[in-house]
C-alpha cells in the first residue's frame, strides 16, 4: 500500500526535507500540494494536484499522511484539523506554542486513532547519534557538562517570517526545539533551567541569539545559538571525569539535501574526514569516527508506523516535553532568574 501524502506549505522545508524522501521512497506518493504558487509546485511534482488551503484540500480528496511545513503558528491548527479529517500527521517542529495544546493534540491523535509525529529529524543526525554512543560506552566517564551550539553568520535580518515579529517566530522558536529535545532524549527534564533569549542585530524584531543552560543535578548541558559567529563552529563538547569529546561543523545532510546529493551517492550522510570530532582524555587524543546521519531512516520509521503501528521515529508525546520546557526558558529570560521545572 502506497501511503497517499498531502503536503502542506511548500517553502524551504518542504523542498529540502520532505519532498526528496517522500518522492525517493516507493513507500509515499505526494498526491497533492497546498500552495499559493501552482507553477511552482507543477516545476517540481507535475503530477500532484495543488489545492489554495488545507480545507480545500481535505474536502476534495482522503489522504493517509498530512505533511505539515507551514509557518510555526499554523502547526497546531493545521495538526488538529488534519486528525479531525482521519489523516496521520507529521508536523514540523516546533510541534506547537503551546504545551497543553500540544497535550490536546496527542489526545485526539490517540482518539481517532492516528499516527501523530513531529519532524525532529536532528535525532538521526550522525553527530548526535555518536554522542549517544560515547554516552553508553562512558567514553568521557561520568557526564559533568555538555555544550551543544548551533551558529552561524547572519550578522543582518532578512525579510522572512522567521525573523520577523510575530508567535512562533525568532531563532529560539527554530533551533531551540532541535537542541532541547535532543538533551531530553538523552536525560530527560532537567531539575532547573535559565535562560537568555535576545535581539542583537541591528533592526532585528524577533530574537537572534540564546544562552541555556540546563541543570541536572549531577552535570549540566548550554545550549545555544548566535548570528555572528563568523569562524569554524562548535557543535558538540561533552566532558566527563575521565576525558572530553569536541566536535564542530554540522551534520553533513542537510547541506546535501540544499545540493540535490543522490541518496546513492557514498558522499551521503557522511561525515567528512576534516570534520570528525576528537576524544581527549588525561594521556592521550584520538579521532572519532562519526556515525552516518539518517534522515531517510526518520522516513523509513514512519512508513513502518503508519502501516504496521511499529514505534514512530518522534512521537509528539514524546515532544510536548520540549514545548514545556520552551515555555519555561521564556519564562526565565523574562523575569531574569533560574526557573525550577516542576
């Protein structure tokens, strides 16, 4: 059975994450498309029919999976209203603004009996999984601190509706979700967080920069993000009792993905060797070989789900925690105190 798929927005994300996986995949078929812009759309999927909205869309046809890619504040009606209609869902992060309407959510999911998934792909990117790995094997020893960072350099806002004022909208909408959920795969709720959520560049309406810091009693993650970090960028740093672990450069696939990489291609989800992380500990330092990424795996993973009921590769259960915890940096950086997570 083909997985008939609509999906819904066709900008940046759904051109470079979801559309190659779900036309390379035999298990999907994008039957239809909601956009504003048909031509575009037609260039791409000449075959997918394109609707104005999500309820044109939903009245005229039934559909297995509704691809949600839409702008953040969207999410939640959209989600709601494709479950409504009898559709599994997978919904780009963040999964909502609100985490007891991401609770309502997951209950109407589980009411109606559909797949509800966010699209958290950075759980499958080959850093991350390496550091999961290092975690198991007590590579650096017990955990004391954590650095997690996703920079770059965009010293001037552009005119897109992530950078300008409006809900859902700013960097710590966009980023903090990755950074956040990948620490709470790893341990969970923290004890206590603070938060530093800012506007640095000049003529900037949404925020532009954020410090994190989690607490969890034996160790501590910082998670952060900046505009002008203009030199080689720090990803990952994990210290422990027995040694550290320094990794930079991002994960290799959605740079691919931008560049139209064929899946086949050995280049794929590889790391290169330039940018592999290194492991220090008191008498030595060696190279650590990164894990392939594997987005196409997210994909795979939710196929089997709809169609089998197997495990999804995010279940939105599993990320109301990041919406909670969200809700509470905000809550910090704004009365300027460490937050307790209760």
């Amino acid at each position: 059975m083909t997985i008939s798929t609509l999906v819904v927005g066709f900008g940046y994300a759904a051109k470079t994450f979801h559309v190659p996986f779900l036309t390379h995949l035999a298990d999907f078929e994008i039957n239809a498309v909601v956009s504003s812009d048909p031509a575009k759309v037609h260039d791409q999927l000449p075959e997918s029919a394109v609707f104005a909205s999500l309820e044109q869309a939903l009245a005229a046809s039934r559909f297995d999976l509704v691809v949600i890619t839409t702008p953040n504040h969207l999410h939640a009606p959209q989600t709601k209203a494709a479950l409504e209609a009898g559709c599994h869902v997978l919904v780009e992060k963040p999964f909502t603004l609100d985490s007891e309407e991401g609770e309502s959510l997951v209950a109407l999911a589980k009411q109606v009996g559909k797949q509800l998934c966010v699209f958290h792909n950075r759980r499958f990117d080959g850093d991350y999984l390496t550091i999961k790995q290092l975690i198991a094997e007590q590579a650096i020893g017990k955990v004391k601190r954590f650095e997690s960072r996703f920079d770059r350099f965009r010293p001037h806002p552009r005119q897109r509706w992530r950078e300008q004022e409006g809900p859902g909208a700013g960097i710590f909408w966009d980023l903090g979700p990755h950074l956040i959920d990948q620490c709470i795969q790893l341990w969970g709720m923290p004890n206590a967080v603070n938060a530093h959520i800012l506007t640095q560049r000049d003529g900037g309406e949404a925020n532009d920069a954020f410090e994190i810091t989690l607490f969890y009693g034996t160790h501590f993650a910082q998670l952060g993000s900046t505009p002008f970090e203009a030199g080689a960028t720090l990803r990952f740093a994990l210290h422990g009792d027995k040694g550290s672990y320094r990794k930079h450069a991002l994960d290799p696939q959605e740079d691919q993905l931008k560049a139209g990489l064929n899946f086949d291609d050995p280049k794929w989800a590889k790391t290169p060797d330039t940018q592999v992380g290194t492991l220090f500990t008191e008498s030595d330092s060696r190279l650590i070989n990164t894990q392939s990424g594997d987005y196409m795996g997210f994909y795979q993973q939710l196929a089997d789900a709809i169609r089998l009921g197997s495990p999804l590769p995010a279940d939105a259960e599993t990320v109301v925690p990041v919406i909670r915890l969200i809700e509470l940096a905000i809550k910090s950086s704004q009365k300027q105190c460490t937050v307790p997570v209760v």
